[in-house]
C-alpha cells in the first residue's frame, strides 16, 4: 500500500504542473484578447491586478456597457465620463500601448474632457485610435505633444501645416502614417528624422498642394485626391504607389511623365 500511495502521490504530483507565480500572470494576461481579459478580472483580485497591465485599452458604447445604445442618452453623460477617468487612473505605469476612443455616441462632448483624457494616455502610448462625437458645431485641436506614437491616422482633425510640421519632425518612433479629409494642410512634408516611416497615405485634403518626402525608409505610399506635386525623395525601399487622381483624365499623362522622376525604384504602381 505505501508503495501504491507513493506512486499516487509522484503521479498526482507530476500532473499538477510548474507553479505559476503571481508576477507571471501580467505577460499572460497581456496574451489574451481584450473580452476574455476583463472576464479574468472578474474571478480574482489578483487577476484583476494584472488586467491593469494589459496592453490595450478600449472605450466605445459595447466597452462602457451602453446596453446596445448608440447614441448617449441625456443625463447619463456625466456617468460614462466619469466611468472612463475611472479606468485610466487604474491604468498607471505605462504599461498600456494601443488606446481607442470611439466617442462617436457623445454628444456635446467638451474638448477639456478629450484632452484630460489623452493627457493620462501619454506614457507609454504607442497606437491611438480617435473618434470623435459626429458633431458640426464641434471643434477639436489635436494636441501635437504626443511623440512616442507608432501609427497615427488623423481623420477630419484641424492640423495645420506649421502644426503638423512640428508633430512630425518630433515623432521619431512614427511608422505608419495616414490623413484623410485634413482640409487646413497646405504643405505636407515628412522630415528625414523620420527613419522608421515605412507607410504613408493621404486621402482628399482639399487644401493640400504638394508633398514631399525625406523619409528614407519609406516602402508604401497611398496617394488619392487632385493633381498635386509629388516629390518622394531618394528612398531605396519605394516598391508599391497607389495613386487615384481625380479628375482621372489627368492620371495617365502624369504617370506617364512625373511617375519615374518620383519614384526611380517602384515596382509596383495601381
């Protein structure tokens, strides 16, 4: 019987596994998705603590549990406001990278609480997401003080030329940038600090009139609104240019003639 007992024991001993501690459970809550994250937080206060380290970071009408709402109903703004300041005060020591804000539900949502938030992003922060309340009377200057970004997509956001000038030429660590409908850019030129760029699109900036380009790495570049000057400078890595130009009539002559001065090393042009 005690040998028995012994080997019950050994094998009961060999199925329980390595033991896990605790400063492990962060870098496997970090693995998980976003959903299956927070239901973790609901088992222990342990668990919960780790969700604190999660990579992401999510706000939106499924996220501030809006009960299928699309749109935030009077009266409860002050509660949704109040449920975001609460969750990123819980989210210290910059372990947080990608953020999104889909406010799109917000109505008469005040530029204060925007940059509140986003001033409790910065730390950290490698990818933002920003979408702002479908509101004409609302007018909202991104702040140019978030440098460490990695993606950056500006949609609908008032950004002058000077303005975008100074983000770009201090965002070092920026990969992959896109603007689409910024209609106060007249100027649109990427330094050649930017060493990491490896992606540009931008679409229909009415304002806009040229763009150049000294980023040397860049590899992918997007391009659809009017006729414009281009100048991509001397990157080695250009293989793909998308171009749509409107009115189209002017596309061919200008691929034709502009396209090998621009981009001497593309191989691959639609």
């Amino acid at each position: 019987m005690g040998r028995k007992d012994s080997r019950s024991r050994s094998g009961s001993a060999k199925r329980r596994g390595p033991h896990l501690t605790l400063d492990r459970l962060p870098q496997i809550i970090a693995l998980l998705p976003m959903q299956d994250a927070a239901r973790a937080a609901c088992a222990s206060r342990e668990l919960l603590q780790s969700c604190r380290h999660y990579p992401e970071l999510k706000f939106s009408a499924k996220t501030l549990a809006m009960d299928g709402q699309h749109n935030c109903i009077q009266g409860q703004m002050d509660s949704y406001i109040k449920r975001i300041d609460i969750a990123l005060q819980n989210c210290t020591g910059g372990w947080v990278k990608r953020f999104r804000f889909e406010l799109q539900f917000f109505h008469e949502l005040s530029a204060h609480h925007i940059n509140h938030w986003l001033d409790a992003a910065i730390p950290g922060i490698e990818e933002l997401t920003l979408e702002l309340p479908r509101d004409d009377k609302m007018k909202y200057k991104f702040p140019c003080k978030l440098l460490n970004l990695k993606r950056v997509y500006f949609s609908l956001v008032h950004i002058t030329t000077e303005e975008l000038w100074i983000f770009l030429y201090n965002s070092l660590s920026l990969e992959h940038l896109e603007l689409g409908f910024c209609h106060e850019i007249a100027c649109l030129k990427i330094p050649c600090t930017l060493q990491l760029l490896n992606f540009l699109r931008v679409r229909r900036c009415n304002m806009l009139q040229i763009i150049v380009s000294d980023a040397p790495n860049l590899s992918t570049f997007h391009y659809e609104g009017p006729l414009i000057q281009l100048s991509l400078g001397d990157s080695l890595q250009l293989k793909h240019v998308n171009i749509s130009i409107y009115p189209w009539f002017n596309l061919f002559e200008y691929a034709r003639k502009q396209l090998p001065t621009v981009a001497r090393t593309l191989k691959l042009c639609s």
